[in-house]
C-alpha cells in the first residue's frame, strides 16, 4: 500500500473534491456549498428584534438602580415577551422601555404584579424565601422590593429615558 502523499491538484476544482472527500456531511457543510458566505453578507445574523432586547438590557444595566438584581431580570424578560418592543419598533426600543414603565406606573395592578414576580426572583436568586407584600398592608422590613421601592425606580427609570429622549 502506497502512503505517499496525493499529487498536488491541477486547479481549483480538484483541490476542492480532495477536501470534501475526508469530511461528513453536514447542514453546515450543505450551506458552504451553495454559497453560505454569501448567504448573510450585509446581514447581521442577530434579529432586530434580539438586537432591541439587547439595547434595553444595557439600558437597565446601566441606568437602572438594582443593588440586588432582580427587578432588572424581571423587568428585561417582561419588556421582551410583550409586544411593547414591537409596537414601538424596532428601531427605537427605548421608547418602548419607557411606555413600558409608564403603563406599570399607571396601573397599579400591573406594578403588584410586578412586584410579587420581582419577590420571587429575590428568591430564587438568593435562595431565601421571598417577602411578599400584601395589598393593604405594610411591607416587612427585610423587602428589598416594595410597590412603593419599585414604583420610585420605574419613576427615576422613566425620567432618565425622557431626559436622554
């Protein structure tokens, strides 16, 4: 058996059947085929809509006061599954983190909710056992997250989008 290596190719063509014939098949390997690389040129292969939720997540990091975290989780993950984004555009995905905050600080069934859900990613986070605070009644001392203490972070949020706007 002759172990020398294979003559070197005459053109392109044969270099590239010498190639393709020790690889497996593959998707990825389907697409280089028919051209893959020109397939995203100009294209960014994040969507628009992942390249909004990825500007109001920098937002919030940056301007949003959390010491413990989780009302930046909740509040990202909540922007990002309503049609808040997409009804604002795409393009503009700070005005639709503002009429976000405004339409909790408006309703104040939707910032309990908020609230109670914020409570429970405390929890989970920390791996303690969330305050909830009661309608009517004050909240315990040891909650991080009150209507009152979120309702004041939506409000400096949405000052500091319409200061920047």
């Amino acid at each position: 058996m002759d172990e020398s290596p294979p003559p070197p190719p005459d053109d392109e063509h044969e270099l590239e059947l010498q190639i393709r014939e020790h690889r497996k098949f593959s998707l990825a390997e389907a697409i280089g085929r028919l051209g893959g690389g020109d397939l995203m040129k100009g294209a960014s292969p994040v969507t628009v809509r992942r390249q909004a939720e990825l500007i109001v997540e920098d937002y919030l990091e940056k301007h949003l006061r959390d010491a413990e975290g989780a009302l930046e989780v909740v509040l990202l993950r909540q922007v990002a599954a309503s049609s808040i984004l997409l009804e604002s555009g795409y393009e503009e995905p700070l005005i639709g983190l503002g009429k976000f905050c405004q339409r909790l600080l408006d309703s104040p069934s939707r910032l309990s909710d908020l609230v109670r859900e914020v409570d429970a990613q405390w929890g989970r986070l920390y791996q303690e056992r969330p305050y909830f605070q009661r309608p009517g009644q004050p909240p315990h001392a040891d909650d991080p997250y009150t209507v009152e203490s979120v309702s004041r972070q939506m409000t400096q949020l949405l000052t500091t989008l319409i200061g920047e706007a």
